[in-house]
C-alpha cells in the first residue's frame, strides 16, 4: 500500500508493514501506553513486550502474538466464551461484516480471534470513528491493528469528499489487499439494543465502486452479523445516559466518558457471547436487480440486513425474563424460576452502580429491561 497510487489514504489507512518499526518505538516511548502493557501483561518486563512487538513484521502478526493470547485470558476471566456460527460464509473468501454493535472495542477484535478460530488466513480491517481517537498513542494503536478511521467532525461537503475517499478505501480492502472489513450497522451504539442498519452507511460504501450502487455494494460482498451478549457490561452506562439525556438539557458524553466505556466494556461479565453470519446479501442484490428505484435501494438493503440480523440472534434466559418483566407478553415457559432471580438480582446489582444526582430507579431499571428485551421483540418481526 506505500505505492503513490494510495497516498491519497495515508491518513486513514492501517499502517504498513514497512512503517511498524517506528510505530512500535512511539508506542513504547508513551508513558501511557506503558501503563497499559503492565496492566494488561502483569509481570512481564517491558523490554520482553518490547521484543514481542518489533518480531511482529505485518499488522496480522502483531494481532496473533499480542491480541489474541490477551483476547482469551480474557474469555476465559470475563465469559462463559464466545462461539462463532459462519456455516454461511466461505472462509476462503473476503467480506464486509455490517453488525449491530455492542461494545466500542470488543466487537471487532473477537471477531478477529472467531474469523482466526474458524479457519480464515486473515482478521478484518476495521471501521473506528476519529471521535474515539483523541490520544495520539491511541491513534497509533489502533493503525498497528489494522483499524481504518472515520473522519466524523467535518463540515457537509468535507465530509462528502471523505466518505467517497472512505469507500474508494473499503473497496481497495477488498479487491486489491485481499482482506476483510468490519463495520458498525451506524454511528455509535443503539443503547437500548434497538439495532438498525442506517442506510447512510450503506450509501457511503455504493460511492467508491462500480457507477452502478447495485454492483458496487455486490463487490463488497456484505455479511450481517449479529452479536449477541448474555450480559452487556455498558448497560448501567447507557441507562444513566439515558436519565441524564432527559433530564439536563444539552448533555453530551465526553471523552472521559468513552474511555470509562471502553475499560467497562472490556473487563466487564459478559456470560456468554456469540457471534452469527448471516448469508451474504449478494445474491439478494443480484435478485433485485433494476427492478428497485435507487432512491429506494439502501433502505431495502438495510431492512434486508436487519431481517437478518434479527433472525441470527442468540437469545438467552435474561432477554426472556425482561420481556416478560415489560408484561407485553407472558414469557413465563422460556425461563427457570432460578433464571429469574438471577437476573433480577443482576438488574439490582447495575442499579446500584448509577452515581447521578435524582436518580430515578424507576426509569433506570425500565431501561435496563428494554435493552435486554429488544433482541427478543426484533427477532419477533422477522
């Protein structure tokens, strides 16, 4: 990729093999990131980390020797483990994963281990917002496992121009480097597990290929994906979120904010997890065809890959119990009554995690049992 034929990426792009070296020297010279490896490798010298890395000569090394080994310590601390049904999908074949997202870091990075584990030569480049990346070690990080950034904060015919470079860039990944991409189904996280795919990303991927969207978004080659978490550590996060969206006028998340997600959503019980491939919606695109208007081509394609997403879904005791505490339906022969207690018990347990001044616990818990209900209620529509 260091060719002048892609300079016009070097902003965005993952790093390249020949750059890592000094990559991997800036990394190490930041007292903060420092601090990450000792507490992510207890009792391992730095200057071992050190060799570690600089053996790592491409992106994919480093992720395999570094990554993945800390990927299942902590399966194996914070989970019951994570599985990954892709009977659907060829592994010999590359694809843009479009997912419901869960949590900011870990959803592409155990995909990267499911794709390792379930016999890909390769992991996914991945799609991360610049919102997240105000830390320039951060920045670096993330370049050095193969993350490509959205460019977000910029003005209407910036960002037109940066979503055309983004998808010329998508398709490159594909085509040319032979790899695979994950991306969010939208900007940021549904907080209350209501996943829709915006048609908005859709839209930008149909910019950078073939003049025709349906060939373009065929040469991409979209999978949906749909994780699904037992228990969401973020979730008493999201519900004072939501009481403080409604009740103090003007509230924004700040990049403390993002970091307190981050450390929770990685080191917080998830119980089970699993991840599910859709098929392929090329053959849908192709079956489509001319007959579609292109004004209304990406909201089909996206309910399409909702109506996926829903019916991949792995839907476990505690999306029961909620749905049954919400009373829209009597849920009572899908669950134990030692389910029941358990998780209650959790939803109390969250509760007293939520720090805010006029807690209404009322609200928080009703959030609470929609984030987990909504899976069920979605997989219902299907």
């Amino acid at each position: 990729m260091a060719t002048d034929n892609y300079s016009q990426f070097d902003e965005i792009r993952p790093f390249n093999p020949s750059e890592l070296p000094a990559v991997y020297d800036r990394l190490l010279a930041s007292e903060q990131f420092r601090k990450v490896l000792t507490y992510l490798y207890p009792g391992v010298d730095m200057q071992t980390i050190a060799g570690m890395m600089h053996r790592c000569r491409t992106n994919l090394e480093f992720q395999k020797a570094l990554c993945y080994p800390f990927l299942e310590q902590l399966l194996a601390k914070a989970s019951h483990g994570c599985d990954m049904d892709a009977s659907a999908i060829d592994s010999g074949k590359r694809y843009t994963f479009v997912s419901n997202h869960r949590d900011i870091v870990l959803d592409s990075a155990l995909l990267d281990k499911m794709l390792i584990d379930n016999g890909f030569t390769t992991t996914c480049e991945i799609a991360i917002g610049d919102n997240l990346l105000s830390l320039p070690w951060v920045r670096d990080l993330v370049r050095v496992n193969k993350s490509f950034i959205v460019e977000r904060s910029l003005q209407p015919r910036q960002m037109l121009m940066a979503s055309k470079r983004l998808s010329e860039y998508m398709h490159l990944v594909i085509s040319d480097k032979n790899d695979n991409i994950w991306i969010a189904q939208r900007e940021g996280r549904a907080k209350d597990s209501d996943d829709r795919t915006q048609p908005s990303v859709l839209k930008m991927m149909a910019m950078g290929g073939d003049r025709n969207p349906i060939e373009s978004l065929k040469q991409m080659h979209i999978v949906p994906l749909a994780i699904s978490y037992e228990y969401d550590p973020c979730d008493y996060l999201k519900a004072r979120e939501f009481q403080l969206k409604r009740d103090v006028e003007g509230w924004k998340k700040s990049p403390q904010d993002d970091v307190e997600s981050m450390r929770v959503g990685i080191m917080g019980f998830k119980g089970r997890i699993h991840y599910h491939c859709a098929p392929c919606v090329d053959d849908w695109l192709e079956s489509i065809g001319s007959t579609l208007p292109k004004t209304e081509l990406f909201n089909a394609l996206a309910e399409e890959i909702d109506k996926r997403i829903f019916s991949s879904y792995r839907l476990y005791a505690n999306n029961y119990v909620a749905a049954h505490k919400l009373g829209d339906t009597d849920y009572s022969d899908k669950f134990t009554k030692e389910e029941e207690e358990t998780f209650m018990r959790y939803i109390d347990g969250q509760l007293t995690k939520i720090d805010i001044p006029d807690k209404d616990e009322e609200y928080l818990r009703e959030r609470l049992l929609v984030m987990y209900a909504n899976p069920l209620f979605n997989s219902l529509i299907v």
